[in-house]
C-alpha cells in the first residue's frame, strides 16, 4: 500500500480519538442533525440545479420532442449557443492561459539588491515549474472555464492525489551454485504525489447556509462524487 504523509496519519488518528470519545446516542443525534442542513441545502439550491439542467440542455442542443406542426415532427435546431460558448472559452483560454508566467513574483519596491530580484525570478520559475509541469494547471483551468461559461459558477477543489504506475526493474539474484543471474520483475512507484486542482460538479456540490459569503464563515461544504465500474477500473490501472 502507498504511504501516507505523516500529517494525514495524524489527523485520522486525531478523528477516531473524537470519534471514540461521542456515545453512540449523541453519534446519531448528530448525523440526523447533519442530514438534515443537507438536505436543507440541497432543497434552497433545486432552483439553481433546474437551471443548470435547462442550459446544459441549450447547450448540448438536447431539446424535447415537437408536436407541432405534427406529432414527432423533426426538431431542427442550430447549435450556436454552443457554438458562442465554445468560441468565448477558446478566447479566454488564450488570453489568461497565454500570459507566461501564470503567477508573477516580484520583489519589495525597496528592494535595490540584485540578489533580491534575483531570487524573486528563481521563486517565480518554480511555481511555474510546479504549475505548468507537476499539476497540468492548464488543463484543470480549462474545465473550470467552461464550466463557468455554462453554469455562471464554477468550484475548484484542490486534493492531495497520490499516483503510481508500474514498471519493470531488472535485478541481480545468484542461483544454487553462486552464479548472478537477472530477472526483471514488475514495481509501483510515484508517478505523481502533490496537490492537484479538481472541478467539483455543482449538482453534486452542498454548502450550508447557503447565505455564507465565503467558505470560511460556512459550516458544512461538501462535494458528492460517484464513480462507474469503469470509472474505478480506469483509476486503477493509473495506479489511483
């Protein structure tokens, strides 16, 4: 099994302390009182999902079936909302994803020291390192930009993920009579382990209240997630 960071090994260990310490009466007392902000939540956001659901419709031309000027007339339509979207996303994708670098760094303005710049250009170039490189930002940054122009909003996670992948190693064995011998055998290593940006889907997304300004002042903040068989199979074979 994969390792795990030792402040995630100490933060579940803190959890099933908490978790010991509550009798199971006052348990679920509190989980009925959790459900219950959920589906308070989710029922004051039904009129923004409706939405959601209409103008993912216009925009993949999903339109329900005409009976006028007959029953089960063709329903001719003309994708140019999606069209127009796809065309406005292209247009920022250049414009925000084009600027190099994504974060500029730069010094204190009373900072003369060529060695303060200096350094400020050596931060600069490893974000963009990190960014560009090791978390594929443009990539997560386009999904967010789309689903933006759809759905007015878009929401962003950031998850620790933790990737492997096989690979064939040759090493060295001695048989019975001490000659060396090689043989190739199969092992997991890192492929990536980090931080990595993930668009949350709106209709699986809770927050409560739903009045909070900002996810500081919010008590619950929740994304529902669903995986298909092929879902986990795929996930699998990357070593997720």
């Amino acid at each position: 099994l994969p390792s795990e960071p030792q402040a995630l090994i100490d933060q579940r260990q803190k959890t099933d302390d908490i978790k010991l310490a509550i009798k199971a009466p006052e348990r679920k007392r509190l989980g009925q009182d959790l459900l219950a902000k959920i589906n308070n939540a989710r029922n004051g956001m039904r009129e923004m999902l409706s939405d959601i659901k209409d103008w993912d419709a216009l925009y993949l031309s999903d339109l329900p079936p005409k009976d006028f000027p007959w029953k089960d007339c063709s329903n001719i339509n003309l994708p140019i909302i999606q069209s127009h979207v796809d065309t406005i996303h292209a247009n920022l994708n250049d414009v925000i994803l084009g600027v190099k670098p994504l974060v500029k760094v730069s010094p204190p303005p009373f900072a003369s020291q060529p060695e303060i710049r200096e350094l400020a250009q050596k931060v600069e170039a490893a974000i963009e390192h990190v960014q560009l490189s090791i978390m594929d930002l443009p990539e997560a940054l386009d999904a967010i930009f789309l689903a933006a122009l759809r759905s007015q909003a878009a929401i962003v996670k950031t998850a620790w993920r933790e990737e492997y992948r096989t690979v064939k190693r040759r090493v060295i064995e001695q048989d019975g009579t001490g000659a060396s011998i090689y043989r190739d055998v199969e092992v997991q290593e890192i492929a990536y382990r980090g931080p990595r940006p993930e668009l949350v889907d709106l209709r699986n997304f809770v927050i409560y209240p739903l009045t909070a300004k900002d996810v500081d002042s919010a008590i619950i903040i929740g994304d529902r997630y669903r995986l298909t068989e092929d879902d986990i199979k795929r996930r699998t074979s990357q070593g997720i």
